[in-house]
C-alpha cells in the first residue's frame, strides 16, 4: 500500500502525542511542601561582663625636650643617651663671659645711680635742687636695678638642671657647639610614669570609667600580666571611626618596660543585666539589623534592632527586642517576613550559652 510523505508526517506526529498523553496519565501526583523547620531560642537578661582587647604603644606620660633661651657656646653637656640624672642635676652649660660683663656693667650703673639719688636726697633738704630732678634720679636707679635683674635672669639661662628625675634619651649637641637661640638639645623622660593610648569604640565607652582597673601584657616581656588603671578618657569621637582615646597608666612600672613597646590591654566591664541573642541570630540588610521572632501563630515576623556590645558568641540588643521573644537562630534560607513555619527546638539563651 502506498503512503504519502504527507500522510507519514501526520501519523508520525498522531502517535507521539498519544505518547506523550500516556506518560502524563502515569506520572505520579506531586507531593505537597513540606513545613519549614526553624530552631528558636527564647530570650531573657542575662548578667554577663564583657572583656575587650586592645593594642597600644607604651609612652612616658612625663617627658621633655631641654632647649636653650640664650644663644653660646656649650661648655658643659656630661650626659648622654640611657644615662639617668636626678633632679637638679647640671644638663647644659653656656659660654657666660659676655653676659657676665655686662652684669658687672649693670651692677655698678645701679651702684652709681643709687649714689645720685642720696646725693640729691641731702641737697633737696636744703633747697638746692629741684623735686624734679630727684624724681629723675629715682627713676634712673629703677631702670639700673631693673637691667641688672634682667641679666641676671639671663645668666641663669646659661645653666640648664634637669626638672626631674629621669633618663636623657636624646642627646642633639656636642660640647663646643654654638648653640643658637631655642635649639632642641637634649630630650628628658621620667621611665616610672609610663603610660598607653588606646582606641575604645563609641558602644563600649559607657561602661569604663576613670580609675577602673585594666590588665596589661608587654609583649617583650613575655606571658607577665600587669596592672594598671585609667588615667583619662577623651571626652571627644573622631567622626570617622565612632572611636575615643583613652590613656591608661601602669603602676608599679616593671622592670624591663620602655618607652615604644608593643602592649595589649584588656578591659573587663562591669557585670550587668543585658538582654543578649546569639550572634548568628542578627541578620543585617540595606534596612539595618533585625531579627526573626516567631509569634503564637507560628507565624515569623522581622523585628528591627539596635545592638551593642558582642559578648564572645553573643551580642547585646539596645533597641527592639523585648524579654521573652522567641528569636529564630536557624532555619533562615528561605525564610521571610509572615510565612508559617514549624518550630523544631526551642531553649532559652542561658541553656544556649551552655551548649555552646
């Protein structure tokens, strides 16, 4: 029997389709989605501290640098860098011969002009010289003692002695150097007031305070922990970074410490109540921090939240979180704000802290 190409094309394309229908009859039905499975944690206060770690350079708090205030030649500079001097001690001595000629020179104006004055004293008793003329003489002795203080004052100059107790270490002349006026010549720090800086957060600032204790590790001078306090808090932020300064001093200074080592400082706050979720609880998107609680009609709903301080594996909620929430720590993908969800486990934050 003879079939056109027409005719096979059709026949062909009949019982594919009759295939097809065929498979679809048997193909089993699709089964239902199944719930969406999430892990709670209800939430309460808990006291906790909090201890922060941070770096810093070690620096004298007591420090400074000796310049001249009369130009000469040094004479004098028995000191050099890691040597220690007491207070009072000699540092520098100027070349002196030329102020002290005109010391002499002062002295004895004031010596003549104080003579003129009595002289005129005993002839204006006796009416022959003027008032005025011994207010001029008067005068002329004020300005002969005044010039004498003056060189005087600056005869001193010529003899630097160390204001305290300390360790020189800058030594920027030698002996038979002309020092001008003002120059930087040696450098002065007392090695018991050593000090560090450190940057605080903005979040931690309100729990340290002036006098608290801290614990401090030089990390050249092995595992040791030493003790130290607060000295200051900078009451400004830099807008940058959020950020303050604080100076820590240690007290007593071990042996060993200088100035320019590395050291970790370790502030521990003190213990308070905190409403606190587990770290991996905070989500965060283009909106800002939130949470997923889920309600009594198993229903999850996005609560936004402010946090504060981590505290280890957890973190302090400030805003928008309130005691006996039920947070959702897992089961995210997929997850979103209204759907119906199944709770699998639930415990309280306590329990979680010590699971973990």
């Amino acid at each position: 029997m003879h079939i056109s190409k027409t005719s096979g094309v059709f026949l062909v394309l009949i019982l594919f389709l009759s295939a097809c229908t065929q498979e679809q009859d048997s193909a089993p039905a699709k089964k239902p989605r199944g719930d969406h499975l999430v892990e709670t944690i209800l939430i309460k206060k808990d006291t906790l501290s909090h201890v922060s770690a941070h770096t810093g350079t070690l620096r004298a708090n007591r420090t400074t640098r000796i310049f001249n205030q009369e130009e000469g030649r040094i004479k004098q500079l028995p000191f050099y860098e890691g040597d220690r001097v007491a207070k009072g001690d000699l540092l520098v001595e100027l070349d002196d011969q030329l102020l002290g000629a005109q010391l002499s020179k002062a002295v004895a104006t004031r010596r003549q002009a104080k003579g003129d004055l009595q002289r005129l004293v005993g002839l204006e008793k006796k009416q022959l010289v003027s008032r005025d003329e011994r207010v001029r003489a008067e005068t002329a002795l004020e300005v002969a003692l005044s010039e004498e203080q003056v060189l005087k004052t600056r005869l001193g100059y010529t003899r630097i002695k160390a204001p305290f107790g300390g360790i020189i270490s800058e030594r920027l002349v030698e002996s038979g150097d002309i020092a001008p006026r003002y120059t930087h010549l040696l450098t002065l720090y007392d090695p018991d007031s050593l000090i560090t800086e450190i940057s605080v957060s903005e979040l931690l600032l309100p729990y340290v305070h002036r006098g608290d204790k801290v614990e401090v590790r030089i990390d050249a001078l092995g595992d040791r922990v030493f003790s130290g306090k607060i000295q200051r808090i900078h009451p400004a932020l830099d807008e940058r970074t959020r950020r303050s300064k604080i100076e820590l001093v240690i007290d007593p200074v071990p042996s060993g410490a200088m100035i320019g080592q590395f050291c970790r400082v370790y502030l521990n706050t003190q213990a308070k109540a905190r409403l606190v979720v587990p770290f991996r609880s905070l989500q965060r998107d283009r909106k800002g921090e939130f949470v997923y609680l889920v309600g009594e009609d198993q229903q999850v709903k996005r609560a936004a939240v402010r946090s504060g301080l981590r505290l280890a594996d957890k973190v302090e909620i400030l805003e928008g979180l309130a005691e006996g929430s039920n947070v959702v720590v897992r089961g995210f993908l997929g997850l979103r704000h209204g759907k119906k969800v199944k709770v699998i486990a639930s415990r309280t934050i306590q329990d979680q802290g010590s699971s973990d």
